[in-house]
C-alpha cells in the first residue's frame, strides 16, 4: 500500500470511526450499552422488590434453558454501541449475572473492551465474597477489562439488607475487595418503605458505603411498570405497598446542593436532564467523594439520547427493557 492509499484509507477509518447514526429526529446518542448475558431467570437473592420479576420481556419456555449471547450478533451490538458514543458495556440479565460461565464472562468483557473503555457488571455480588464458589473469578474478570462494578445493597443497616434481599453476608467486606483490585465501585439503594425512605437514609448510606470505600450511589425507586414478565404476585403486591415517589427526594439534594449543606455539591448533568450531586466532607477519608445520582422509572429516554442500548440473548438491540418491538439492529 502506497502513502495515498495509506492516507486515505487514514480518511476513511478516521470518518468511520466518527459517523453517527441517525433515528427519529435527530442523530442517536447512546450512553452505555446493557448486554443481558442469558435468559436465566433463577437468582441468587431474593429481594422482595425484584427489578427482574416485573421486566416485561420474551418468557422461556424452559427455565433450565440458559441461552447465551452469540458472539458474532454481540460484535454487531457493541459497534452499534460505539457508533453511537456509549462509554460504558453494562453486563447484566434478568437474573444476576455472576452465576454465568466463568470463560463466558472473560470473554464477553474482553469482547466488550474491543470497542469502549469501560465495562461494568450489575450484581449483588453475593457469588463474588470470599468463601464464596465464584470468589476466585473476580480479579480474573479485572484481568480480562472490568473496569467497575454495581452492588445492589439495599441498605447501610445491614440487618435490614439481609432481611430486604434475603442474602445472609454483609458487603462490606466485598466493597474493600473490588477496591483493592482497582475496581471504580457504585452502589445501587432501591428507596421503598420498608427500607430507606428518607434524603436522612440516604445521606447516611452514602457516609457508611463511602466510608467503605462506595465512590457512586445511584438511587432508584421500586419499579412498577404497565405490563409485567414473570411476577408473582407477592412481589406486585409488595412493590405497590412500598413504593415512594423519588422525585422529592431529589429535589431536596437539588437545595441542599445549592445550599452547599451535608457536603453536597451540584456537578454536570446527565445528557438527559438528570441532576449529578458530588457528596465530600463526610467521610473519614478527607480526600474521598461520591457521585450520587437518582433514576425515576417513568425516566424516558430523551429524544435521540438512549440511556442504553439493550442487547438481548436474542442477537438484537433495543431501546429499553419495555417493548420488543422497539427493536435497533
């Protein structure tokens, strides 16, 4: 290849590498890419307001089914997840995606780190403590690109963690680990009534998790969405009773940030409109912060900003968890 052919295909990868993709009305931005790993269903917790329960979605046939994603549809999702600006590849499921093949996992995230920066796994983590069958897995998944990782702790008390998702093991332990493996660690609170309620909760999961070492807290409310997957009722039932509007809460960090109270400070916003607050002051680290954030259900993606993509077992993409008909690629 000549210097002009050299140059040129230079332009062409150049272009390539920077072309957005158009949809609806404008150009789609994507800010992460959710990848739900298999249509496993059984979990390792059992949290009484259960995300996957009432996520509307495709229902197996066969629970002892675990399809997996295929690679070369998953090579297909992550470079449509590039084209569209996505920082982040999210490994997630309906149930927690800890229990996969550990050579899946490697390879998934070093698949992942092909195309973006950064990779996270939601978890509760429970598979991950030491003593634990997949505690051995954990730096090997660092090994091969994990970048950060989500814990969904339910609560600072962690009495009140065990009993609210029936996992006997406090976290706390598991936090340090993931630290000292260089891991960037977020921590998922689900407000409802039975357990933090209240911005006073709040702020004080933030002190206890961030005193352990939590540098993001992202703050959800009990889901409760029009049409339902595999729910029990018991789970319906529970999530109607608990359920607490967060928008509130959020206005209150909103004046407590302006106020410059608790240690609150307002950062940048998420490209959607969401208010980012940066906690620091508070904890026994002088030097640490958190970055704290809330996530309302009925958050619909803006416009042409996507949340994130998610890509299902099935090989496609799509615009949210909701509807199977708002298909991508």
């Amino acid at each position: 290849m000549d210097k002009v052919q050299k140059f040129f295909q230079f332009v062409s990868n150049y272009v390539s590498g920077h072309r957005s993709i158009a949809h609806g009305s404008g150009q789609m931005r994507a800010q992460s890419i959710s990848i739900q790993l298999s249509t496993r269903e059984r979990c390792t917790a059992g949290c009484k307001f259960c995300i996957s329960r009432t996520t509307p979605g495709t229902e197996i046939e066969d629970e002892r089914a675990k399809d997996e994603c295929k690679m070369d549809r998953l090579h297909v999702g992550l470079g449509f997840a590039k084209q569209t600006g996505a920082t982040h590849a999210i490994l997630t499921g309906r149930a927690d995606p800890s229990q996969e093949r550990e050579e899946y996992l490697i390879d998934v995230i070093k698949t992942a780190r092909q195309y973006l920066p950064l990779v996270d796994m939601h978890t509760n983590g429970f598979l991950f403590q030491d003593g634990m069958p997949k505690a051995h897995v954990l730096p090997k998944l660092v090994e091969a690109g994990l970048t950060m990782i989500t814990l969904s702790i339910a609560s600072h008390d962690f009495e009140q963690n065990r009993d609210l998702m029936l996992i006997k093991k406090s976290p706390a332990d598991l936090i340090q680990k993931c630290r000292s493996l260089g891991l960037m660690v977020r921590a998922s609170l689900v407000i409802n009534k039975s357990g933090v309620q209240d911005t006073a909760g709040i702020l004080e999961y933030i002190r206890v998790l961030g005193n352990l070492g939590v540098q993001q807290v992202v703050i959800r409310e009990v889901w409760r969405p029009e049409s339902v997957g595999r729910a029990t009722q018991e789970v319906v039932d529970w999530n109607t009773k608990n359920w607490i509007d967060i928008a509130p809460l959020q206005k209150e960090f909103t004046k407590f940030g302006k106020k410059k109270l608790h240690g609150i400070r307002i950062g940048n916003p998420l490209p959607w409109g969401t208010p980012v607050f940066l906690v620091g002051g508070i904890f026994d680290e002088k030097s640490h912060g958190v970055n704290v954030t809330f996530a309302r259900c009925e958050e619909a993606n803006g416009g042409s900003v996507i949340k994130s993509v998610v890509h299902k077992p099935d090989g496609h993409g799509y615009r949210n968890w909701d509807h199977n008909g708002d298909i991508l690629y």
